[in-house]
C-alpha cells in the first residue's frame, strides 16, 4: 500500500475516499456497479485536497473527542428540536472548553 498505483487500487475496490493528496488530484476509478455511487465518491475524493489544514489537525489532537462528541450530542439536540442552531454553537464551545479544564485537572 505504499505505492501510489497499489494504493488507488486499494481505494477503487474498497469503495474508499482516499486520504493521500496526489490520489485526490489525480482520481481513483471506482469499482461498483452504481454509476450513482462511482460519481458521488468521485465527488467527494475531489474535495480532499480542498481541506482546511484544521481537519487534518483535529484527528491528531488530543481534545478532539470531545469537539467530536460535542458535536453528534448538540446537533441531535438540533436536530429534534431542542434547541436552536444558535444555541447548540454556544453550548457546544462551553462544552470542549469544560472538558479541555477538566482534562487539564
């Protein structure tokens, strides 16, 4: 898998959006019968060299459970109408900076 060719393989059979930036650029064929499903990753594979430097960044960092988990439990509370959109930003930062002072303890 450390081959560039091996590696977009491993991705079109996978049915997998690559991580590695030349495969993003370059393309993956995708290999499934849905046309639909072989544009919709086409798509998406496209959009990975276009991330924020951050997203790379918060799978490494040590908080970013709890951004994460903020997240799924805030939106869903959007979601089933809890709470507005407004709210959930504002309780989702007091959240991780909660957990980030607790951590620190």
């Amino acid at each position: 898998l450390t081959q560039e060719e091996v590696l977009a393989e491993f991705y079109g059979r996978t049915l997998f959006i690559p991580g590695h930036l030349g495969l993003a650029s370059s393309g993956v064929d995708f290999v499934t019968d849905s046309a639909s499903a072989a544009d919709a990753l086409t798509v998406f594979a496209a959009q990975v060299a276009e991330l924020a430097p951050i997203a790379y960044y918060m799978q490494a960092s040590p908080y970013n459970t709890f951004v994460f988990n903020s997240m799924r439990d805030r939106l869903t509370q959007v979601f089933v109408g809890e709470m507005t959109l407004d709210e959930a930003l504002v309780r989702m930062q007091a959240d991780v900076d909660e957990a980030i002072r607790e951590a620190g303890q």
